[in-house]
C-alpha cells in the first residue's frame, strides 16, 4: 500500500487521455492508415475490420499500460480498481465514471467502427467523452 489516492490516480489517467497530442496524433496516423476498409453502410463487420479492432486495441492498451507503469509507477490492474471503486461514489467529469465510458467506447466495435468511418472521410474524431454536448462542453448525465 502507501500509494496513490484512486482520486489521484484516475486524475492523473484523465489528464493523460485528455491532453495527450502526441497519443492522438499516434492514433489517428494508424486510424488514417487502415480506414480504407470501412464503410458507413456496413451492415456485417468484416474479418478484416474485426482483426484491426484487435489491433487498435491492443495498441491503446499498450499506450495505457506504458503511462500507467511508466509516468505513474502503478499497474493497469491497480488503476482499474480504483476505477471500479470511484464508480460507486462520483460521476464528476475527472472520475472513474468518466474512464469507463472511455476506455468502453475505445473497446467496443461499433465504436471503433464509427471512429474509423469518420477517419475516412478526414474527420478522425478522439478523446471526445460519449455524453460530451459538443456545443456546450457539458457532461450530460443520466
């Protein structure tokens, strides 16, 4: 024990995930590089398009897991408790309920597959929480 607070920690992720140019750029370099194969009227997912999703995830969570080991000297398994135990107590916008949402649109296809349409055609979007008014900025919670 003795380490960081889960407030601390999962402050420190959202700082990382939200202000992080270099793992956008990083992203939306390899995003732009296999978008070709997708298509906003996709009705079955391809074996391709599913073998990239794997890629890309795998890719974040190298990314993650490097900060987090590296820049927090902690361990993904350390930083999802604290996730789990923030999420029973806040959903302010620096919090484990604001992660989740992430870390779940980072890892869910359908997600993933939007994320890659808009790529294609030059609007590649990330970082955006799921409930973010884009107009307003505001968190919108249920």
């Amino acid at each position: 024990g003795g380490g960081a607070s889960d407030a601390e920690i999962i402050s420190k992720l959202c700082t990382w995930y939200f202000d992080n140019e270099s793992m956008q750029n990083e992203l939306e370099a390899w995003a732009n590089k296999n978008c070709r194969g997708f298509d906003v009227a996709d009705e079955e997912y391809t074996l391709e398009q599913t073998a990239l999703f794997n890629e890309f995830k795998s890719l974040f969570e190298g990314m993650m897991e490097r900060h987090v080991e590296v820049e927090m000297g902690s361990d993904l398994a350390t930083v999802y408790e604290a996730v789990e135990r923030d999420l029973q107590s806040t959903t302010s916008f620096h919090s484990g309920h604001t992660l989740v949402l992430v870390i779940n649109a980072c890892t869910e296809f359908g997600a993933f597959h939007e994320m890659m349409t808009d790529a294609k055609e030059g609007f590649f979007c990330w970082g955006m929480p799921p409930l973010e008014d884009a107009e307003t900025g505001e968190i919108g919670v249920e």
